[in-house]
C-alpha cells in the first residue's frame, strides 16, 4: 500500500470511530503528526530514504525502504544514543542520520531484511538518571 492509501484508511477509520460531536475537540489529522514528522519522503528528494521510526514499551524500531538488494551488502549501520545513522547506500560515501524517538541501549540491536524493508530493532535505554537542580534566588 502506498503512503497515502494507508493515511485515507486510517481517516476513515478515526472518522468512524469517533463521534461526530467530538469533532471541536480533537483534529484526526494532529493525531499522526509525529509518525509524519519521523518520516522521509523518496518522491521529494531522490538522495533520501525513505524511513519510519517509532517505539514501544521495551524497544525502538526503525524501517528503512530498500531499493536496491544489492544495498545491503555495502552498508554499514551505526548507532548512538539516540540517532540511526546508515552509510553507503545509495551510493558510496552517502551518509543519512535517523533521529530515534527515545534514548536507546548500546548494545542488543539486531537488524532483518526482508520484502524490501531493512528493519533495526534497538532496546530502549529504561534507566533514566535524573539530578535534581537547586535554584538560588539572585537579589
């Protein structure tokens, strides 16, 4: 399915689901902004790929739309704390940096390929250290 069928549905699904009367309250089309905003759009710019990332309770996913088979074979995957970054593919030399959506564990990724989809699966790093910040009044 394409980008904009799968949008159609799901408006139509938000649209039967939700009363009518709650129309004021809440705008469908805000709903899925940040899956949006996560997202590369290959008809726009042919350098970028096309990719999606999002989490769950334990891990974040991202999938990247392949092309190419033979893509696999040169591309080297990295990843920090909180950004995917892929070099080689479509060309060498090319380098492309995902921003994940939450901060994510050193090790334990594992990436699949199939059906055309390159699919990174990253645990999520669940051990958030906080300090706390005293505030001095200045007179």
């Amino acid at each position: 399915m394409k980008p904009e069928e799968i949008d159609k549905y799901v408006q139509d699904i938000i649209g039967k689901v939700l009363p009518s009367n709650m129309g004021g309250m809440m705008n469908p089309q805000d709903m899925f902004k940040g899956f949006a905003s996560q997202q590369d759009q290959v008809s726009t710019n042919p350098g970028k790929l096309h990719s999606s990332a999002f989490e769950t309770h334990d891990y974040v996913f991202v999938r990247i739309f392949i092309k190419d088979e033979s893509w696999i074979k040169k591309l080297k995957l990295y990843h920090t704390s909180n950004q995917l970054i892929l070099e080689h593919i479509p060309e060498e030399g090319d380098k492309h940096t995902i921003t994940l959506p939450a901060i994510v564990k050193k090790k334990g990724a594992t990436a699949n390929f199939k059906d055309g989809i390159l699919e990174v699966k990253i645990p999520k790093n669940v051990d958030m250290q906080f300090s706390q910040i005293d505030v001095t009044e200045i007179l």
